[in-house]
C-alpha cells in the first residue's frame, strides 16, 4: 500500500460499513457450571446481532467431544442459529466419524468445520487428514463444509507451498468455505489470499479476528500456532498486565482496524474468536454497523 492509500483507508469512519458485512463467532465447550452460564449468557446475547453461523470447537478425547456434540445440539435446538460443530479426524474412525457426521445431519446441523486435529504425543495412527475427512463428510450428506487456513504457514508444514497445497487439496476434496487462524499482519493475509487465488482457490478466505484482552495469553498461543506478532502490537500493550479495562479498548480498537482496512479490501466476512465472552465481540459489531434485528 502507498502512504497515502494507508491514510485514506485508516480515515474512513466505521460508520461507512452501515453493517454490511457478515459475521461469524466461535466459542468453546464450557467445562464447568459457571462456564456453561458464561457460554449461554454469551450466545444469547451475540445471538441478536444474526451471525451467520456459530461454530463449536472440538477436542480430540471423547469427554471433549460429547460436550460439543451437546452444545452444538442445543445452539441448534434453543436458538435457531447456524450451529457449526468442529469435527477432527483424531482419536476416530472413519466409521466413527461417519456415525458423528449422520447424528449431526439427522439433528438438522448442516454446517461442518472440518479440520485434522492436533497430533497428541504418542500418537501411532496413521493421519486421517482434514481432506479425508472432508471427503467422508461429502459421502455421507450435503454439508456446508469449512476448513483452516493459515496466512502465515501451518506450524507442521515443510513450506509456504506445500501448506497452499494442502489447503487446495481440502477445497478439491469439496470444502464449500475457508477460515482463517487469526493474524494481526493484515499484508500476510492479503499475500496469501493472492496465493490462493493464483493456483486456483476460489472459495472466499474468511479472516479469524482475535480481540486480544490477554497479551500474555496471546504469546502462548501465537508460540503454538505460528502467528506473528507484531512489535506495533506488543508496544500497545506495554504496562497494561493489572489494567483489564484499557486492554479492553486495545482490543477493540486494534479489532476494528483491521475489520476496517479488510474491508476495504474487499473482505466481507469475518469469523470473531469470542473466547465465550460476547462484551467486546459485541461492541465491535456493534460500532461496524451489525445491530440486532
């Protein structure tokens, strides 16, 4: 981007948007009874604000499955939204996953987030990968399947290349949508959004947006996913570990920044990671233009 083009994006007002543009949010399942009130408290209120599809994270042990099966289910049942469950291709068989996958079909969940999974240490099997999965889930009803992405390369993958392959392969394999692990290089994304278009990739690349309120937190979590941090972003946090509520306006401005510039680019949905809490999800939607209806 030129000079000039970076001050006439950053100077148009959110106000602009008028709302048009599509979202999406992500939570987890709870694991206890204050979480699970946390979770509820949090759907019902994000619920206004029509997403167009809630997705559920999946772990790979069984007690982590039921729990997002039955969230999932009751998303579904008690609210009317889009459910989206995660489902991996770990610690399952195919037969397993085809038993999930028509559960889920027959309880009138149409929406899928395919993915591998984490690989735990010991593991033997042989890897059942999320273009397999994607694959079977195509065999076994007509769902609207997403699938990861990574702007900034998979932490596992040899190359830059072969993770855009990978990528193509799950869009081949019939994936419908593509989500991406959150990043705050808004150039990485583009670049990579020119990649995938360039060997072929026509489905849209939905951007993850993380509103970041723990600094500390996100380090951990860039270490294990590969994502860059930028020294911007390190510096805005700076002096802030006892000041949740100035975190909390970071967030939201860096958030609606690049919300902003994305779209301005063209992008029109984005997939929020809520980490169950729906306060600053909301207030960003709510300062973009998304307003209950």
């Amino acid at each position: 981007m030129s000079y000039a083009k970076d001050i006439d994006t950053l100077n148009q007002h959110v106000a602009d948007l008028n709302g048009q543009i599509n979202v999406s949010f992500e939570f987890f399942p709870p694991k206890n009874e204050k979480m699970e009130e946390t979770l509820w408290s949090s759907i019902h209120r994000l619920k206004t604000l029509n997403p167009k599809f809630v997705s559920v994270t999946y772990g790979a042990n069984s007690g982590e499955r039921e729990r997002t099966h039955s969230v999932v289910k009751n998303i579904k049942q008690k609210t009317g939204l889009e459910a989206a469950p995660h489902l991996t291709g770990i610690d399952a068989t195919p037969e397993q996953l085809k038993e999930i996958a028509q559960d889920y079909w027959n309880n009138g969940i149409r929406r899928i987030v395919a993915l591998r999974g984490d690989i735990p240490a010991g593991y033997t099997k042989t890897p059942f990968y999320a273009s397999d999965l994607v694959a079977l889930l195509r065999s076994v009803a007509d769902f609207d399947i997403s699938v990861a992405a990574y702007p900034e390369v998979h932490p596992e993958a040899k190359s830059a290349q072969a993770d855009l392959i990978n990528l193509k392969r799950k869009i081949d394999a019939g994936a419908n949508h593509v989500i991406t692990q959150f990043f705050f290089d808004i150039d990485n994304y583009l670049r990579f959004r020119d990649r995938c278009a360039s060997i072929g990739i026509d489905a849209e690349i939905v951007p993850g947006i993380l509103p970041v309120t723990n600094f500390k937190q996100l380090q951990r979590m860039a270490a294990l996913t590969n994502v860059k941090i930028p020294n911007w972003l390190a510096v805005n946090y700076e002096g802030l570990d006892e000041d949740q509520t100035t975190r909390n306006l970071v967030a939201a401005s860096v958030a609606l920044d690049m919300v902003r510039v994305l779209s301005r680019e063209g992008v029109k949905d984005f997939h929020f990671y809520t980490l169950n809490r729906s306060e600053l999800t909301y207030a960003i939607c709510h300062i973009l233009g998304v307003r209950p209806k």
